[in-house]
C-alpha cells in the first residue's frame, strides 16, 4: 500500500509542477529556458514540492512533457503557452475555485441544468466535481443550485469543455421546499 501512496503523491506534486509551469509562462508571456526554471524552482521550493538536488531536472523534463503533450511550445530558445496550454491552464485553476458570496442574498436561485451526451462522460464527470468543490448543492443528477451568481464561471465552463449546449443556466425566483437549501447555505 505504501508504494500506491507514494506513487498518488508523486503524481499530484508532479502536476502542480506542471501547473505552475503554465502559469508562469502565461505571466510572462513567452520566457526563456534560464528565466523559467529560476521562477518555478523558487515556487516548488516554497511549496516543498521536490528537493533541492533535482528542481532543475525536474521542471526542464515537465516543460518538455507538456511541450509534447502540445501545451507548451518551444523554439529553441524560449517557451510560449499554446492555447491548448491556456485551456488546460483554466482548468487546472477552476479545479479550486470557489465562488464569491456577496454579503447579501438577492433571494434567487442560479440553477444549473446540464444534459451531457455519453460519449463526453469525462466532461460531465469532470463538471460535477467542479459544482461539488466550488459549493453547489445537487438537487438531481444533472441540476444543481446556488444563491449567488454564478454566471461568469458558467460561461467560462461552456466554452472550456465545449458544452455550451448542453448546459443551461436559469436564474428562478422559488425552489419548491427550499428551508433546506436555504440552511445549506446559511441564508436563514
């Protein structure tokens, strides 16, 4: 079991390697090889992602892996983000993000209803972790709720996952028997 343990830890700090990356090139905009592996070896330090010895082994071997994987681009002398790269980039921040709560309820519920075919279950799979982790509450298999609006991230989830039309967002004035939802959210 400690083997699988390590391997799980292994892959995850490779891929906030990974992210911090992207995001670095994406700040810069395009950056050279003896720019980048400073500024990101500088954040796996700070984060305690790998040890001193390999960072700069380490970051060149991810940069050439998404290099490969078509997210980076690299002409010999500096690395630019492709808008595969940029694409892969949002979804790696939306994985964490959490929606802004205004300090005041405008007593309307954002619904969200999706009706995503088979064949991209990966996508949908993808979406209900997304609407778990940013604090939705599932009222069916495929509607979700939220006080707040939510309409931006929505926005940007049909475009990122190419789901425009399979998903739509209402925004409704009464849920049926929502005492519950409203103590879900602490809006009572």
């Amino acid at each position: 079991m400690e083997k699988l343990e390590e391997s799980s830890r292994r892959k995850a700090r490779y891929g906030e390697i990974q992210k911090l990356i992207l995001e670095t090139v994406k700040l810069a905009g395009i950056l050279t090889v003896g720019v980048m592996a400073p500024n990101v070896i500088k954040a796996t330090d700070k984060l305690g992602l790998i040890s001193n010895a390999r960072q700069d082994e380490i970051v060149r071997s991810s940069a050439s892996k998404l290099v490969r994987k078509g997210l980076l681009k690299f002409n010999g002398k500096y690395y630019e983000l492709t808008s595969e790269g940029e694409k892969k980039l949002r979804q790696l921040e939306l994985r964490g993000y959490k929606f802004d709560r205004p300090k005041k309820w405008d007593r309307k519920w954002r619904v969200i209803i999706f009706d995503i075919p088979e064949k991209k279950k990966k996508v949908r799979e993808q979406i209900r972790v997304l609407f778990k982790v940013a604090g939705l509450s599932r009222l069916q298999d495929s509607v979700w709720v939220y006080p707040y609006d939510c309409e931006d991230i929505i926005g940007l989830l049909k475009t990122d996952f190419g789901v425009s039309k399979n998903i739509l967002y209402l925004i409704v004035d009464e849920i049926e028997n929502d005492k519950y939802l409203r103590e879900e959210f602490n809006l009572i």
